[in-house]
C-alpha cells in the first residue's frame, strides 16, 4: 500500500516513513500478524481484505473469562501465588459475498497458475 500510495503523488516516502495514523485512500488500515497473510506471491491466495468487518462477521464470547488459583506453586514466604485464566472466543465471518454476488468485505486474490 505504500508503495501505491508513493506512486499516487501527494506523499513522500519521508511522510509514509514518519507514521502517524494508518490509513490508505481515507479508509483506516489495520496491520495484522505476519502469519496470517502469506510472506511470498503464491498462487490464488488473499493478499489484502478490504471491507467493513462489522457488517460481514460476528464476534462470539464462547466461555466468558474465568481465574483460578492453583493449589501447587503458591509459596507465601516469597509472595508468590500460581493464578490460572482463560476466555474463549469465536468468530464467524457469515457475508463475505462470491465472486458473483457483492458483500461487505472484498479481497485481492493473487493470480492463478
């Protein structure tokens, strides 16, 4: 997306590489993991999503946050104590569209072999 943007005109390298807010065309831009999206051009793999996520999924609380103190571990003389939590979350991605019929999110899908 820099590089698109650096080509557009309008923005120099030195104003993309001074930060501020993230955002590509006036539409906010969200980074995400490196393991999500793949590192090299493969074929017909998404490459970028584009789209209003709250529209298209639903975010689930599937076990609500829980805590508990372990029995082993937990040595006063030293102040410490073994404290165990867990939450559990799902999300469902349920109007994404086809290639026909038109949704929420749109996604660059590199080119097929």
């Amino acid at each position: 997306m820099e590089r698109l943007a650096a080509a557009a005109g309008g923005s120099t390298w030195e104003n993309i590489a001074a930060g501020g807010p993230r955002s590509f065309l006036g539409y906010p831009v969200e980074l995400v993991s490196g393991t999500v999206f793949p590192k090299a051009d493969t074929t017909s793999q998404i490459m970028c999503v584009f789209g209003d996520l709250a529209q298209s999924s639903t975010l689930g609380d599937r076990r609500s946050m829980s805590m508990r103190v372990t029995e082993t571990g937990n040595d006063a003389s030293y102040d410490r104590l073994s404290v165990i939590s867990s939450a559990r979350w799902d999300i469902n991605n349920h109007d994404l569209g086809s290639a026909t019929v038109a949704g929420p999110v749109v996604c660059l899908i590199s080119a097929a072999s």
